[in-house]
C-alpha cells in the first residue's frame, strides 16, 4: 500500500476511535470549555480532543514511514510536542497564554531550525552567512505566525480542523507531484487525523481540540510548507487562517485593540454567521475558500512563471477588498480595557 494512503487510513481511523476515550478522560478530569461572553457554544463542551489528532498522526507516520530517514521526523515531533504540552497546560490555566508565543512557538521554530529545516528565500539571491540569517530569521517568524493563525482560528465548532484538512489534502497532491515522500505522507496523515476528529467536532461538537490540537496543527501546517518544494511559488492553501487572522488585526486595530490580547467574536466565521449563514454555513463557506485557493494554485502551477506574480497580486487585492467587505459585517464588539 502506498506510504501516503497507509497513513491517512492509520490516522483517520485511530483518531476517530481515540476521540471517544479521550473526551470520557476530559470530562473526568474536569477539562472542560465553559460557555462565556466570547464563546459560541451554550453548554460546557470537554477540551484535549488534540490528545486524539496527535496520537493519530504519529501512529500514522511510525507505521508508514518504514525505513525511510527519520532525523527530520524526530526534529518536527519535538517541536510539535512541545507545543502540545504547553497547549493542554494553558487549557487547564497553568500558564500564562502570552508563553504560547513568545516562548513555546520560538522554541518550536528553533527546534526546526537545528534540524534542518528551514526556509530557502534570501539565500537564493544573498550569498554567505547574511542570506543564511535571514532565511533563519523568516522561518521563526513564519513558525510563529502560521502556528498562532490557527490556535485563533479554532473560534467555531469544526473550524480548525476542516481547514487543516483541506491544507493538507493540497500539501499531499504537490508532494507527491515533486516526489517528496515524507512531505505527502505526513500531509496525509494530517489529513486522516483531521477528519476522523471531524465525526466529533462538527456543529455541534462534542468535543473541542484546545488549543495544544490547534497549535499542533498549525505548527504541522508551517512545518509542511517549508518542506515542500513545489513547481509554483503559489500553493498557500492555508490562506483562511491568515485571511482570518489579517482580518480581525485590522479591525482590532482600527479599533484601538491589541489583536491578540483581546479575543472576541469578531472573527470571519462569526461575521458570515451573522450575515444570515449561521454557523455550520459559515464554516462550509470556508472550507471552500480553502479548496479554491487549493484548486487555484493547481492550476497556477501549470501556467508560465511570469504570469504567477501578476496573479498572486490580484489575489492578494481581492482578499483585502474581502477584508473591507467584512468590516462592515455585523459583530460582536469588544469592550475596551
């Protein structure tokens, strides 16, 4: 059987089985969301759903992965351990939430870099140690970024992990296209683990991934994307968490808020919720933005090079113009303190 569908199969399946469990543990161990002014969900719904994603993407790539190289797959796991840990330590509030990024995702980021893994952009054009540092430089940015994007994104129930998902699925078709065979099958496994998760999380969601399942999703997400090396420059189908997260820094802003120190329900899905879509519409909405932007970058990938900047650009306005759009779109406002 091939490496990549093993994986899915693997993962799909023990995380499906292994959410059931997990939840029984949550709720005897009182780990718990409660219902609150910037929550969605009426009733306490238990955390530590990550606990099963996790479990199901490395039983995945242990059976999968057979006797290729495993220094880079150690390395990645360290990372995305760590953060899990911290995840699951802040649910339970034993941390302070700003140690989640200052210090656990940099410390993540750092782990990828001593593994060797990183991002290959300045040093394609500044030769020596200065495009070395700035590639270094981007890559704990870029870790840090991609992996805060989507712990804020897990806002509604099924949110997080559908997108995921549907990165995932693009992040397995251009590796396997370029013959990466550790990038497509830990893609799948990502895959498989999300969508198993999803029989439990959908609105409305019977267990929720906290936020060591979403940070260990969207450090999985950053790592997969500094690995792959596609044909095209364009194949961010991971576009919905940054969209969401430039949406709500801007309106936050313009607001006077500090982005990430005043969570609210302010977010995209909220405000297509609250256009009329609900919330089980909102979140489809943009599980298709996701395979837009994934279908897109499939065919960018087959046009000439010369025409991908153009396109990437045109992109990248109408995404602010949606950004402008949604800032008129009804919300719940924060209080400022």
């Amino acid at each position: 059987m091939n490496s990549g569908l093993l994986a899915f199969c693997v993962a799909l399946l023990a995380s499906f089985c292994l959410t059931v469990p997990v939840r029984q543990f949550a709720l005897r161990v009182g780990m718990v969301d409660r219902p609150g002014p910037r929550k969605v969900h009426l009733q306490p719904v238990p955390l530590l759903g990550g606990l099963a994603i996790y479990s199901g993407v490395v039983l995945a790539i242990v059976v999968s992965m057979g006797s290729q190289p495993w220094s880079e797959v150690v390395g990645i796991f360290a990372g995305a351990t760590l953060l899990v840990v911290v995840g699951f330590l802040d649910d339970r509030g034993l941390l302070h939430h700003q140690i989640k990024l200052f210090v656990a995702m940099p410390c993540a980021g750092v782990i990828l870099l001593v593994s060797g893994i990183r991002a290959q952009v300045f040093s394609n054009f500044i030769s020596g140690w200065a495009g070395v540092w700035a590639d270094t430089a981007l890559t704990l940015v870029w870790v840090v970024g991609v992996t805060a994007a989507f712990s804020i994104l897990d806002h509604m129930d099924g949110l997080c992990a559908g997108v995921a998902a549907v990165a995932s699925l693009f992040f397995a078709i251009f590796a396997f296209q370029s013959g990466q065979l550790l990038v497509s099958t830990m893609a799948a496994a990502v895959m498989g683990a999300a969508i198993g998760f999803l029989r439990w999380n959908f609105n409305p969601a019977k267990i929720f991934m906290g936020d060591g399942g979403a940070m260990f999703l969207g450090f999985l997400m950053a790592t997969l994307a500094l690995k792959l090396r596609p044909t095209s420059p364009l194949h961010e189908t991971w576009l919905v968490p940054v969209f969401d997260t430039t949406l709500i820094s801007i309106s936050r802003s313009r607001r006077g808020l500090l982005p990430f120190t005043t969570p609210g329900k302010d977010h995209t899905a909220h405000r297509l919720s609250n256009l009329g879509l609900g919330q089980r519409r909102a979140v489809l909405v943009l599980y298709g933005l996701g395979v837009f932007c994934g279908m897109s970058a499939l065919a960018v990938s087959r046009v000439p090079h010369a025409i991908v900047l153009p396109l990437g650009g045109a992109l990248a306005l109408v995404a602010l113009g949606t950004v402008a759009w949604l800032e008129k779109a009804p919300f719940e406002r924060q209080v400022k303190r």
